[in-house]
C-alpha cells in the first residue's frame, strides 16, 4: 500500500493553475500521476499521510480546475482536514 508523503505539480498548459504530476511515496520513490491512476485500476491502495492524518487517493474524470479539461486526474477522498490533501503536500 504506497503511502505518498509528498507531491509534485507542473504548470499547466495554459499556464494558470498547477497540475499534479506525480507523488513521492515515504520512501522516496517518485510516480506519475498516470502510474498511480493504473496502480488504482488495479485495486491498489494508495493514501496520503500528513500530520498524522491518511486519505485515501481516487481517481476523478479531469482536473477541477474551472475550465481545464486535463483528464484523468488524481485527488484524496473528503475528510475532516485539508493538511492530507494532495495539493497541500511538501514537493518532492
């Protein structure tokens, strides 16, 4: 079960928001967004983990940004807490 403890983002094509372009796992191996979208396709469970808090990660149709249509995407599951979402993560 790959636990990402950090992120790292690209600027996006139009140049207005950042995208997700991989996580870090805790121990230190980097992988695409596209490599954790397939991990997830077969049942894999990754999560994040920060300040002592896990979210579990879910794939989504495309970026949530307004108006990007970046597909597919990667976010954490809704909880109590945004310090384990993956856009509040260290970069890696």
């Amino acid at each position: 079960m790959p636990t990402v403890t950090k992120v790292r983002k690209e600027r996006s094509a139009s140049g207005t928001h950042d995208h997700i372009e991989g996580v870090c796992t805790s121990g230190g191996t980097h992988y695409t967004r596209g490599q954790v979208i397939a991990g997830l396709a077969r049942h894999e469970d990754w999560h994040t983990e920060a300040g002592g808090r896990t979210a579990k990660i879910r794939k989504i149709d495309q970026c949530t940004h307004p108006g990007c249509s970046l597909t597919p995407y990667i976010t954490t599951a809704p909880d109590h807490t945004t310090t384990n979402n993956l856009d509040n993560l260290p970069p890696c």
